[in-house]
C-alpha cells in the first residue's frame, strides 16, 4: 500500500496558505467525523467545484459515490481506530455528480492535540478502470459462451495444469472445476488407449510446432465408463494466463452408427454360414457395447402360454451364470419379472434402480440385474421378443433405447431373411423327399410288371403242384416253403406300391367290423401268445368301400410294430368308432377334412416314439429297429393306402406310455360306390367260354390251366393279333375276355373294343402288375373295379372271373 504520514508536519494557521500550496493535486484531511478539514485547491477546483467556505463545510462521503459509502465509511472507522494503512477503488462525483471517476484512495491516521484525523490522497484510475472493466467483460463474455456451450472446453497452463472447464466438460466427463483445478488434464480426460495420443498433441501446439492439433481417443470418465471423442487442441494466452485451449467433441452418436454399420455389413456376409442363435449372440455381446452394459439377454415369447419359450445369454452373462454354479452349469433364471413392462406396452422399458427386486427374484446364486434396459421387438403387431441390456455403469436414457432399437430392427430384419431362407430350403427339402417318393413310386411301379409275372409264375405253378394228391411230405413241404417265400415277396411288392400310393386295389363294399374279426387270428398268431388282442367293434354303421386287403395290410403293419415296441409282451386295443369331423373344426392347412368317416385306431402299451423320431415315422425305409430287422416300409405302406382311399392318418405317443395310430377312412355313401354289386357267380362253368392274351408265355399258360382245372373253356392268345383270329373263328361264342393290359403294338383296352367288332356280347377282365395310374393311362375306365392285380392265386383269378361275368 502507498501510503502518506504527516506525523512530522506541524500544523499552523501560520502555515496553512503556505501548506495548502504545496500538497499533491488529490491531497485532503479529515476528522474523526468525516468533515474535511485540510484540501488541495486541486481537489477542491477540480473534483470538488465548491469555495473554501462550502469546502469546510462538507461531509468527505457527500463526495463519494452512494454505492461506495458504506464501504468508505468502513475502512474509515478501521483507520481511526486500529491506525493501520488502507487503499480503497471508489468512485469520487466531479463537483457534485452525476459524473464521476475512479480514484485509488490511500491513507493513514493522523494524530494531532489529542485529536485523530485522516490524511489522504488519490490517484484517478479511471482509464486503467475502464481498460480493466472491458478485459473482465471480454473475459465474462467469453465466459458465458464457454458456459452456455454445449461443447466441453478446458484451459490448461503451459505445464497442461487445467486452470478452467466449462459444465458441458464436467458433463461429459463428470468432474466438477473444483475438482480439476490445478490438476493435469491428462488425469480429468484419460485415455483408455495407450500411447498417450493427447499428450503428444498438447506438447506440439505448446512447442509451436503446430497452432492447432487434433485427433479421436477414447476416454474413462469419472464413473469408470468410456466414451469416444475427438480432442482438438490450440495455444491459448490472455493477461493473466498462456498455454493451451482443448475441445471436446463427443463422437459416440457417429461411432455407434459406425459400428451398427460395421456390425450389420459383417452380419450380412457371414449370415449365411451362422445360426439363428448365433446371429442373436453377436446382437447381444454388440448391445453391451453400444450401451456399456455389463449383461444381456434376448428371451423369445410364446403366445399361446404368455412364457418364455426361449432365452438366449450373451457371451459375458452366460459365463458368469455359469462360473456362479457350483456345477459349473448354466442356473435357471426366471426372467419374466424384468421383462413385462415392455411385452404389455410393445415399448422400450428403462429402470435405473431395483431396489430389492435386484436381488429377490433370482437364486441367491445367480448374477443380480440392478438396472435395465428392454426393448421389445414387434412383428405383425405382436411381441415376438425382448431384448434386455443391464447393469450400466450410469443410468440408461432414451438414447440408449434408440441405440439398442436401432440394433434389434437391422438384426431382425436379417433374421426374418434367414427364416425365409431356411423356410425355402426346408420347402426345396419337402419337394426333393416328395421327388425322392415319386421317383421310388415310379420305379416300384417299374418292377412291378416283370416281377409280379415272376412271381405269379412261381404262386400259380406251387399253387399246383401242392394240388396234387401223390406228393411226397418232403416235396410238398418244399413247395410250401416256395409259395410262403413267393407270398412275402408279393407283399413287399404291395408295401411299395402302397407306399407310393399307386397300388391297384379292387374295393368292394365291407363292413369293417367284419373285416377286422376276420384278421384276428392271423394277427392272433403274429404278435404271438404273450401279447393280448382286444376287439372294439363299432355299434352303428360301419361300412367302407375299400379293398379288405389293404384294412388287412393296415392291422399287420401296425400289431407287427406295436409288437415289436412292447418286446413281445403286453396289450394291443384295435377300436372301430364312426365320428364326424364338422367344419367348424377344420381349418386351412389342417391335415383333416370334414364328413363322416370310420376311426380304425390300434393302441398298444410299448415304449412309444420319441420326439426326436415323430416327424419321420412314415417316412419310407425310415426305421429305429435293428438293422435287418424291418424295412421301414410299414408305416408308409400304411400312409399310402389311407391316403389312396381318400383318408387320413394321426397318431399319439408319449415315451413309456405307449403309442396310439387313428386311421380315418371316409365312411361309406351309396355315390362313392363305381359299379354294381356282386350278383349270383354262376355254377355252370362248363358252358363258359374264356380268350385269355397275355404276351407272357408263362402267365398265359398258367392261366390256361387254372381256368380249364376250375371247368372253363379256355382259348389262349399270346398277342393281340393272334387274339383277333381267334374271335374271328369263334365269333358269337366267347363270354369273357381276360387280357393283360401292356402289351407290345396294341393295348388291351383297344384290343377289347376291336374284338367287340368281331365277337360282340362279351365281358372284359384286365389283368396287370403295373400301377393303377398306368393302367388308366391305357384307356382302362375303372381300374379298380374291372382289374385283377398280378400277381394273383388260382382262387383269386377263379373268383375275380365269376365275378366279372356275374356283374349286369
């Protein structure tokens, strides 16, 4: 402090002119209670503007600005009493205001006669005010902009010591001025990376090297998160302070988009080699990083039960869970607590606090969820899933829900591709096991022909030869042998043109409780004593129009396999009931179609079909018994003749209960039947005349002699011309035509239309091993009814003719 003593003036009137004369321009006196008493004619003149009279009589605070009075009055007060030395800045009226200026006013006590007084003089400041005054505006304005930003600035010394940060600093990176002050920046902004890339920036512009530096880093707040900017920097002085001027620019909206393209362009190119399940771990180790969550999950929704039906863990959770366990095993978790806000809502659910539901409602094991964010993800209006994100370091926002939509709907999107891709595969799949079906079809349909001529040469000649009364027990059992093996082999030849449903029937109207009686005892002895057969007979009326045969060959496929899952030993129930399917019931793509039908249903108490096997069981030559012991052709056998009469097939089986098959046939109506029924068989075969043409020497001799040993008259033709001849000698006298259908350079349908030219009067009798669909393609308008399947017994063919020439 300057300050001014007059402690060795002595004070005179003597004196006084000469004393007034000589004081400094801003020199004054007062007493102790504030009236002046000695001035300066410069002050006086120049700042007071009154006389010496008005002077003596002046209060020194009636001079001094009101704002500044009571500050004056107290350092007064503080001289008169503790005589110390004081400064002041105070604003001084000129000659008596309102214009004023500043003055540094300096003084001490002053001690006369007992008396104290207050010495004085000023220094007009005023321009070095005003200079001060526009430097602390400039720097207030500067100030408020940093301040009202919403960009993080700080300002570092030379030495990187921060000497001033704005509030969005303290935003971004949670440290408060008070907290930053005279600490490095490199403490309050610290890079995750190392290398220290801002520090390298700092030293160039400090150094002059560059006037500005800028670069992308990653920085750990204050609460342990991470963020990514960029940090520019720039040399900075004023009067008071030189170094360095940082900006922040938060880049986490551009990284996250950056990586959420980055994410999705790699999902797309590997999509096609990953799992639906694998695509969504990826989605959920991504939105923890988008979000700074320390867990995740993604749970899909059953509709029909309102649960969960499937939950999928991230990376991180799923390890953590696991090391949790004792076991090392995952640990169930009931997630459905965290997730109903946002199923009910189909919006996006934040909760920065679970204030006991963080711990209650999981195992006392399990990882505890303390916030969360959800984010349904919505299809056709529906919640199909929920995405959780949890345990952020800081409380989540709706940007974070943003983010993390954002992430479910492109990942969706590429779900639903992948779907619609599988969907076409699994669709190709069908059409290729359908094609692999048609192709099996077609070459059973194949065989058929050859074989079944085989075959009947092998039945018919066994067939007679055991009708010979002089066999050896020996020869005969052999020949027994040959038909039992040639039996078997006719009826893998049904199995597979049944399973491909082209196999030629000859339907007849049946009573099916009849039918299935009649089975018992061969189904009696093929599940053998051990197991026990009962019978529910159906109490209305239970008629088909079906070829008994294949209800036979139903009832076998199913007690054979119902026998082999119970080992031999235990119970069949065979059920017949008629039901009605109304349409109320059916609905589009349903397997069922409604009417009246008859539900033939065969139940046994075996080990029943695993989940893993029901969508194959009808599959042809698919089978879970030991190889060589079945040819997986039963049950689509089965599948194929149910199918050929118009039905349907359905089955139940739980593992250790037993299985239960429900063959549905449609019930009988006076219209599904295609011709007349049977009528008298006449006994008088002597005087029935039979052309037999068939281009197989074998079969046609074979027929030749079952037909003359049952007492007909019998012309064989072994072509469709020599047949012509035949009719041409014989013209008027022929009753039935047995002809092979296929046959070479003309068909059996047209050789029956010109021998009616020649021979009118006549019945057709079509005899073929091709499939039904083969022998309609020839012309032949009812092949299941006018057809007699090769390869047939001599009882079959016997009948099958007297049948054919009873029909009106």
């Amino acid at each position: 402090m300057f300050g001014f003593s007059n402690s060795d003036i002595s004070v005179s009137s003597g004196h006084t002119s000469h004393l007034d004369e000589v004081l400094p321009q801003s020199m004054y006196m007062v007493d102790a209670d504030g009236r002046m008493v000695r001035w300066s004619p410069w002050f006086r003149d120049r700042i007071a503007g009154f006389s010496d009279a008005e002077m003596a009589s002046t209060d020194f605070l009636e001079l001094i600005h009101p704002e500044d009075r009571a500050l004056v009055r107290q350092r007064m007060r503080k001289i008169l009493d503790q005589g110390v030395q004081d400064s002041l800045e105070v604003r001084i009226f000129l000659k008596g205001g309102p214009a004023f200026r500043w003055f540094l006013l300096m003084a001490n006590r002053y001690e006369y006669a007992g008396h104290y007084f207050i010495t004085g003089t000023g220094i007009d400041i005023t321009r070095l005010k005003n200079a001060g005054m526009a430097m602390t505006l400039g720097e207030q304005r500067y100030r408020s902009m940093f301040e009202q930003a919403d960009v993080p600035v700080f300002i570092t010394d030379t030495d990187g010591a921060l000497v001033y940060v704005s509030p969005a600093f303290e935003k971004i990176t949670g440290y408060s001025f008070s907290e930053c002050e005279g600490r490095p920046f490199t403490e309050c902004c610290k890079e995750i990376e190392p290398g220290g890339a801002s520090l390298s920036m700092f030293s160039d512009v400090i150094s002059n090297d560059f006037n500005c530096r800028a670069g992308e880093i990653t920085i750990l707040k204050k609460d342990g998160s991470s963020c990514y900017v960029e940090l520019k920097f720039q040399r900075y002085h004023d009067n008071r302070t030189a170094g360095a001027i940082g900006v922040l620019c938060d880049l986490s909206q551009r990284k996250r988009f950056e990586l959420l393209t980055e994410f999705r362009l790699e999902l797309l190119q590997y999509a096609d080699k990953m799992s639906i399940d694998e695509i969504m771990q990826k989605m959920l180790d991504k939105a923890e990083k988008l979000t700074d969550s320390l867990a995740s999950f993604i749970c899909f929704l059953s509709h029909e039960s309102g649960g969960v039906s499937d939950c999928i863990l991230s990376s991180s959770f799923r390890d953590r869970m696991g090391a949790t366990s004792r076991s090392g095993e995952q640990l169930p978790f009931d997630v459905m607590p965290f997730l109903n806000d946002a199923v009910k809502s189909g919006r996006a659910s934040i909760v920065n606090g679970y204030p006991e539901q963080g711990h209650s409602d999981v195992s006392f094991d399990h990882p505890a969820i303390f916030s969360s964010l959800a984010v349904p993800i919505i299809e056709r209006g529906n919640v199909v899933a929920v995405l959780l994100v949890s345990n952020k370091r800081t409380p989540y926002t709706d940007n974070d829900a943003h983010w993390v939509g954002t992430l479910t709907d492109l990942v969706w999107e590429i779900v639903l591709q992948k779907r619609a891709a599988q969907a076409e595969i699994n669709h190709q799949s069908v059409l290729l096991q359908i094609q692999k079906m048609e192709l099996v079809g077609q070459l059973a349909g194949g065989i058929a022909h050859d074989f079944n001529n085989m075959l009947g040469v092998i039945l018919g000649n066994a067939e007679l030869a055991l009708s010979s009364d002089d066999l050896e027990a020996s020869v005969e059992e052999n020949l027994q042998e040959i038909y039992r093996a040639a039996e078997r082999s006719a009826e893998m030849i049904s199995q597979l043109l049944a399973f491909a449903r082209k196999q030629t029937a000859m339907p007849k109207l049946v009573h099916i409780n009849e039918v299935v009686q009649d089975s018992l005892p061969i189904l009696q002895r093929v599940a053998g004593e051990k197991i026990e057969i009962e019978l529910r007979p159906c109490g209305d009326d239970c008629r088909l129009h079906i070829d008994p045969s294949q209800i036979d060959q139903i009832l076998m496929n199913l007690c054979l396999n119902a026998r082999d899952a119970m080992n031999g030993t235990g119970k069949i129930v065979i059920e017949v009931k008629r039901i009605n399917i109304a349409p109320s019931q059916y609905s589009s793509g349903d397997f069922r179609l409604p009417g009246d039908f008859i539900m033939l249903s065969v139940t046994d108490t075996g080990q029943g079909i695993a989940d893993i096997h029901k969508s194959h069981i009808f599959e042809p030559f698919f089978t879970t018994k030991a190889q060589g012991k079945g040819t997986g052709l039963g049950l689509s056998s089965v599948y194929g003749i149910v199918k050929q009469n118009r039905g349907f097939v359905d089955f139940e089986s739980n593992v250790g209960v037993g299985t239960t098959f429900h063959i549905y046939l449609p019930l009988y109506k006076k219209h599904d039947v295609s011709g007349a029924d049977n009528g008298t068989v006449s006994s008088n075969n002597e005087q029935t005349t039979i052309l037999v043409v068939e281009d197989e020497p074998e079969i046609l001799n074979l027929c030749q002699v079952m037909l003359q040993k049952s007492g007909f008259k019998v012309y064989a033709a072994n072509s469709p011309s020599e047949a012509i001849v035949i009719a041409e000698e014989n013209s008027g006298k022929i009753d039935l035509v047995l002809t092979d259908v296929v046959m070479p350079g003309m068909n059996g349908v047209d050789l029956a239309s010109k021998l009616l030219t020649i021979s009118p009067g006549f019945r057709v009798l079509f005899m073929s091993g091709y499939p039904a669909d083969v022998i309609a393609s020839h012309g032949v308008d009812n092949p299941l009814v006018n057809v007699i399947r090769k390869p047939f017994t001599f009882k079959a063919l016997v009948e099958k003719v007297q049948e054919s020439l009873a029909v009106e």
